[in-house]
C-alpha cells in the first residue's frame, strides 16, 4: 500500500507487485487529515483514525487485506542542503574501492543539524575521481574521492509519531519517502526526470517545488501557501463561510482578473446566511494577490538560473484555478503544463499521484523486492497508464 499523509487528506492506494515489478492498482481510499494543523501533528490519536479509516476504505474496494506500506510524511520543518564529502584513496591498486565509495557518503552525511531533525533522504548528485566526473566511482584510477549529496531532513518527532501509529495499525514500513520524489514518480516523464523538469505540487496547505535531472532531485523547497490559503483568504475578505468560500473559488475563481469583464457578478452567500452578489473580478484580485506572493516566495526561496528548457509541470489540487498555469508560465518564462498523460488517465482523481508514486519510487529504490528484473520495454513508469487504464 502506498499511503500519502497530506496536511488535508489521507488517501491510501493498493497495489499488487507483479514477478517484473509491474503495479496493478487494486483499491484507492481516502479521508479527511484529522490532527493535523497546517502540516503538524498536534493530536496523534485523531491522526490514526484518518488514517484507519482510508485504510479500511482502500481495503473495501480492493478486496485485500494489507499489511507492508510505503508512506510519505506531513511536510512541515522539512529542510533541504547540499553537502560535500571527500576522501584520499589508499588502494594500492590506485583505483577506488566500493568500500571509499561508500566512506565518502558517508562523510557528506556528516552534517551539522538541530537535534530534533533526522536525516530522511540522501542523494548523490556526482561523483568526482581526481576533478573529473563520473557515473560511478568504483574500479576509476585515481587518489582523490568527491562527493556532492542532496541531503532531506525531517522532524524526528513526526517520523517517530508516524512510524509508531503505523506499527500499531499492524502495518510493516518497507520505505518513508519525502513527498515530493513520490509525486514526482508519476507527474514526470521518464525523459523528464532524466533531461530536466520542474515540478510544481500545490497541495492544501503547501507548495513543494522540485527540480529534477538524471532521475534525481536536485533542488527543493516546500512554500507554505496551498489551495486552502486562497479559500481563507476569500472567506475573510468576502466575509463568507470556508465552504462557501471554497465553492466559488472553484466555479468562479481566476488568476488574471483584467481579463474579466467588470460588469460579471457572483451571486454569494455570507456568514450570517444572507445571500449577495459581488463582481466576479473582484473575487479574481483576491485570488491574484495570495497567487502573486506566493510565486515570489517560490522565486526567492528557488534559483532558476539554469537551463531554460526546462519545463513545469503543475499539479496538486490547488494548480486548478483558471488562468494558473498561463501565469506561472509569464512570471518565470517557461513552458507550463497541468499534471501530465499519467495523471489524466486518472480521470478526476488527480489526489491520487503520491500514494502510488511511493509506491514507484519503492520499486525504483527497491525498497520493494521483485522475484525477477524487469524486462527492458517493461519498465515501470513506463507500463503506468496501462495499469491505470486496466484498473478504470
């Protein structure tokens, strides 16, 4: 089972592992995020029970009873940082062992980091034998070992807090995977994740950006501003209830409010149960504004230097406000899309890339174990929409 533990929703989706590591997608179950306030555990008992119960509802409509999950976590106090580590060979054969190999990632693991942060994810991005690049380090001539790794970091409170809940729902972890190389699983291309791309997840109450090349994320950072954040921020200023708030944003909400004729009203209903009208452009400035501040929090908090070519691809349940995906693409100048070919084939349920994206990204770190490799035309990213459609 892959489980997605998002600061609104728990959705849980069951797979079963084919001989080659194909997934045939069998049940998905979803629930309200209760305990959870923007993104921290603050009851744990409450947290369970959201998760109990999109467990059971996953197992109702696969027909399975499951007892191994990958999971990500609540995103909150995740960090990011690039580290170096470096050693000198001894080998006298003059060429480095798997041994220094894996001493020298052991080094750049060596971090300073608060007491309460655990060390979740490490990823090499190279690898240097005497200045000059290489795929791999093992069996190269030279003296000189480097190493740059993408370093996650999280709660350790959180991850204890999870793992625990989990052990007590008689479930066995086989993997915890940051959020945002799950979704990534199945919002990119393989071409994608080798060549380049951006990925844009704006979630409920968080925005992860991540840029991918040669399969690994390079950059990331988690933006506290979601689609719920434009739903308060309505709700204030048009003195109107979250629900009520919400259901406008969706059938009337845009981004480019000067493309809206001024003379376009929205019919509403307040707080105190009145019902009135407002202009349908005024309900657009609102939505531009938190928009407009939350693409310069991703602009400071992101370099986007790099090759140009590299596309974005916007997905989470926030990304659907009209006009969203044109004004990220004028504001940074790239080409733009919403969510991908995987993730269509999912119909109107967009919500659920990560929890099967854990499950990709555990057979691709083969957290997952398969009886056999899989043939080369049967990778499993690539046989995605195959099961999507077989399932649907």
């Amino acid at each position: 089972m892959g489980l997605d533990i998002g600061s609104t929703k728990i959705c849980a989706c069951i797979c079963e592992i084919g001989p080659y590591g194909d997934i045939h997608v069998r049940g998905f179950g979803t629930s309200a995020s209760s305990g959870l306030n923007k993104g921290k555990i603050v009851h744990a008992e409450d947290l369970q029970r959201s998760i109990e119960k999109a467990i059971q509802r996953a197992e109702l409509a696969a027909g399975a009873r499951v007892d191994q999950v990958l999971t990500n976590l609540p995103v909150l106090e995740t960090a990011f940082m690039h580290n170096t580590g470096l050693i000198i060979s001894k080998e006298e054969s003059g060429k480095i062992s798997e041994a220094e190999k894996i001493e020298c990632l052991k080094r750049s693991k060596a971090i300073s980091k608060a007491t309460d942060q655990t060390v979740l994810h490490m990823i090499p991005l190279y690898f240097k034998v005497d200045d000059a690049m290489v795929q791999n380090p093992v069996g190269v001539s030279g003296t000189h070992l480097e190493t740059q790794t993408h370093i996650i970091l999280v709660d350790t409170d959180q991850l204890n807090q999870i793992t625990f809940m989990l052990k007590r729902l008689r479930l066995k972890i086989a993997g915890i995977v940051y959020d945002g190389l799950a979704a990534a699983q199945t919002m990119l291309s393989d071409n994608e994740l080798k060549n380049g791309a951006i990925v844009m997840d704006m979630g409920g109450r968080f925005t992860k950006v991540g840029i991918f090349k040669n399969g690994l994320l390079q950059r990331a950072s988690v933006i506290p501003i979601g689609g719920d954040t434009i739903t308060q921020d309505i709700a204030q200023c048009l003195k109107t209830s979250i629900g009520e708030a919400e259901r406008i944003k969706i059938l009337k909400g845009a981004v480019n409010f000067n493309q809206i004729n001024p003379g376009e009203f929205v019919e509403i209903r307040t707080d105190k149960g009145e019902k009135t009208s407002i202009q349908r452009r005024l309900l657009a400035q609102i939505i531009h504004a938190r928009v407009t501040e939350w693409m310069t929090l991703i602009q400071q908090e992101m370099s986007f230097d790099f090759d140009p070519h590299y596309s974005i691809a916007l997905a989470g349940r926030g990304s659907q406000l009209t006009g969203l995906d044109r004004y990220v693409e004028q504001t940074l100048n790239r080409k733009v899309r919403l969510m991908s070919d995987t993730l269509r084939d999912l119909g109107d349920s967009p919500e659920h890339a990560s929890a099967i994206g854990v499950v990709v990204y555990g057979l691709k770190s083969r957290a997952i174990a398969v009886s056999a490799p899989p043939p080369p035309s049967q990778d499993p990213f690539n046989r995605f929409n195959s099961w999507i459609r077989e399932f649907f």
